[in-house]
C-alpha cells in the first residue's frame, strides 16, 4: 500500500468501540498509513458505528457528510455494531463505500487494495452466529486513560437490547493475553486503565472457545492488580447479579483499583425488570450498593437508568424516582428508551407517548444532578487523588479522583498526566471542585 495515504476515524458509542478503533488504527499505521483527525482531509475514513440508540443511527448520515465536505473523493468505510445489524441501510446512504460486519472489521485493511470510490457500498457482513471468536484490543489516545477490552458479545436476552445480534455470544480474552496487553499499556507511560467489555462481569466464558469458565472476573482482577506500572485499574460498568462480594472486598483494599462502580439498574421497578428480562430484582441491587458502602463509604457509584419502556405506568416510573432518590447513590446515566427493531420489547403494547417518554428523562436527568452534588458536597475536606487530563478547556485543566470526583485547576501543561494528593475544599459555580494540593507543588498555587 502507498505509506502516503492517511486515514481518519470516528467512533460512536462505547468505551468498547474506542478501544475497537484504536486497535484497528494501529493496524493502519502497520500498512504504512498515516493517521489524522477526523476534521482533516484523509483518503479513507473509517466511521465506527453504534446502535444502543435511535440517535446514534441517524448521526451516522451526518458524520457521512462530514467527512464528504472535506475530501469528496474520500473512501468512506462503516464498520461497527449498526454495521452489522443493517448493512444494507449503511450501504444505501450516500457517499459510503464499505460496510463491514462483525467478523470482517478487523481485517479491514484487506478491503483496501483499491481506494477508488464504488457507485454503491459494498458489503461483507456474517451470520451473527460466526462472530464466535475472540479479539483483543486497547485504546491509547488518551495519554492518562487507556480503555482495555477483556470480554466481547452477550449472552443475556434483555428485551430491549441489540447488542447479542451485532456482537454474538459472549467471549473473552485469555487472562495471559489481558495482562500482556495491561503491561503494554503502562509501557506507554498511561496512568489508569479502564476495563471494557460488553458484559465483564461474564469474563472468562470463551476464553480458550467454550462455555467453560476457565477464570473468573475476580481471578481476572485479583491478577491485574499484580501488574506492575499501572497506578489506576477502573472497572467501567458490571452488571449487579455479577458484582460479587468478593469483587467488592478486593477493590476496598486494592493497590490500583479505584472507588468507582458503574452498576445499570434500568428500572426501579420490578414489574418493569421482569418485562425487561433482567436477571435481578430491585432488593439485589439495594443490596450491591450496600456492600459497597459498608466497604467504601467514599466511593462513587453511577447507574443506568431506562425511561419510557413499553408498559411503564407513571406508577412504575414513580416507583423508580422514589427507588432512585432514597438509594445512596453518586450519578445516573438517564437513556430514553427507543425501539429497536429485531427486539421483543419493539412488539410490546404499552407504548409510552414520546413527550411522556422526554418528560420522565428531565425529571431523572434533575435528580442526577441533585444526587452528583450531593456526592461531591460530602467530599469537601477530604483528601483524595487526582489524575490530571491533557486538555486545555478555556483556561482550565482537569482531572478526576479516584472516587471519579471532576475537579479544576488554572491550565498547568505541567500536570497533564500526572497524579497529586489534594485536598478538596468547595464546589465552583460550574459544579466541578476547588482544591489545595496536600503536599506543595511549585508550579501551581492552590485553587
């Protein structure tokens, strides 16, 4: 391939997707590619797309035409969950050249022997039943976070999920692979790892291509936390039937795993859980987030939180506000549900009117900033640490505690990267956190 061609990506979607593109960018640069930024003008451009929501399919078509009013003569490739789910749509819109579905995104740069543009989009996509083997991928864009794929599919029906037919069954990496890959990323000088997954807490199914569990997640954490190099490991997001006590116990008195859980809830109802098909009940989520508190009373916990599912009641939805505001917990992600298609929960009764639907996400999306504040209001005069980011935002960087608590400070290109012990001292006006460095750092006076 000419080493002059340059391409650029998009990623939508997930922390699994940016360590998906990131894998794949660097197959690229193997090819003898150059990468830029989306903005810049590429000779290919690679799209990596979503389909959790209605929103992330229709920003597809813009992005399209993004990347078309830089370079017209662009190739434009589609790779990704929507990819998969409907290749022939993605072909159809304008100015696409590939569509790749689950099984062929990784061998991307097999397609590209030709870059001219096609009057259609080609497409190689699979049986969803053959996406049965294992990649593995990490992202390292970020100097101070790096996202680490440990587990890839589900097997999990959720009523209103696409997620098992674009990414098939679920799978894992090989432990010995995770930790090769976790020693790679803390060579790179990265401070935090995040591990990704569509269901980690299912980690080590498939991970020598049965159904066998050959390791645990707790096995899975126990070994990461030996690896030398990492300051920060954070688990992004488990599901609470697979939260053990255990796993709980090993972060509380972890060298690198930090306070912060991301457990989705969905409903705060039962009814609701049981159309959805989860696998718990409210009282099993009550009590993770317990246990957590009984073992870290400073820690973070977010949670997912769907609106609008087919058969809510303002009963049921009432029933979740209520669950939600007396839980101790630290943020909500508020999703609006959407119909997708190939889903039971498309095919349910009940359908919930879309303004009842945007009515029910502002009044939880209200709820999480009250909750958020009130996390932060009982940190003040706490000492905590705090990994500052690369980027400067009007004058200010950033960073997060351990405890995932934003906080603020004037622009130090000084700090990006680097880790301080701080003690928290009041709330801006913005909602992010005021601080005094607890041993003196000379570049920067205390804010």
């Amino acid at each position: 391939m000419n080493p002059t061609k340059k391409v650029a990506f998009y990623t939508l979607g997930c922390k699994l997707n940016f360590s998906e593109t990131s894998t794949i960018a660097r197959r690229f640069k193997d090819e003898g590619f150059d990468r830029v930024e989306f903005s810049e003008k590429a000779d290919i451009y690679v799209i990596n797309t979503c389909s959790v929501t209605e929103n992330a399919d229709k920003r597809f078509k813009t992005i399209v035409k993004q990347a078309q009013k830089v370079n017209p003569e662009a190739f434009v490739a589609a790779i990704g969950c929507y990819a998969q789910l409907k290749p022939e749509e993605l072909a159809d819109v304008d100015g696409v050249d590939l569509v790749l579905g689950a099984t062929e995104k990784f061998k991307i740069t097999d397609y590209l022997n030709d870059l001219t543009k096609n009057d259609y989009g080609e497409v190689h996509s699979c049986e969803i039943e053959e996406a049965d083997f294992y990649v593995g991928s990490y992202s390292i864009g970020d100097r101070t976070r790096a996202f680490l794929k440990v587990q890839d599919g589900c097997d999990y029906k959720c009523t209103y999920c696409t997620i098992p037919l674009a990414r098939g069954i679920s799978r894992s990496d090989t432990m010995e692979n995770v930790l090769k890959n976790a020693k790679e990323i803390s060579e790179q000088g990265i401070k935090e790892i995040v591990l990704t997954g569509v269901n980690i807490g299912d980690y080590g199914k498939g991970e020598f291509g049965n159904k066998k569990h050959e390791h645990t997640f707790l096995d899975l954490v126990t070994e990461l936390d030996k690896v030398e190099g990492i300051e920060r490991l954070r688990i992004s997001s488990i599901e609470p039937n697979l939260l053990k006590n255990e796993t709980i116990d090993l972060v509380s008195k972890s060298r690198a795993f930090v306070s912060h859980f991301h457990i989705p809830l969905q409903s705060g109802s039962n009814d609701i859980l049981k159309k959805m098909k989860r696998r718990y009940m409210r009282e099993l989520y009550v009590d993770r987030v317990s246990k957590i508190r009984e073992a870290m009373p400073h820690a973070c916990i977010g949670v997912d939180v769907i609106v609008g599912f087919p058969g809510e009641s303002d009963d049921h939805f009432l029933e979740t506000y209520n669950f939600l505001n007396e839980l101790d917990i630290s943020y909500l992600h508020v999703f609006t549900y959407s119909e997708r298609d190939n889903t039971e929960a498309s095919e349910m009764d009940g359908v919930v009117p879309n303004k009842v639907r945007s009515k029910r996400s502002k009044m939880l999306r209200g709820l999480s900033a009250k909750k958020r504040r009130a996390f932060y209001e009982k940190q003040i005069g706490t000492t905590r640490t705090v990994l500052f980011e690369g980027e400067n935002k009007e004058g200010y960087i950033h960073g997060f505690t351990e405890n995932y608590i934003k906080v603020k400070a004037p622009w130090n290109p000084e700090l990006v990267n680097t880790l301080h012990e701080v003690e928290l001292t009041k709330i801006d006006e913005d909602g992010l956190v005021r601080f005094e460095f607890v041993n003196t750092y000379s570049s920067v006076k205390a804010f």
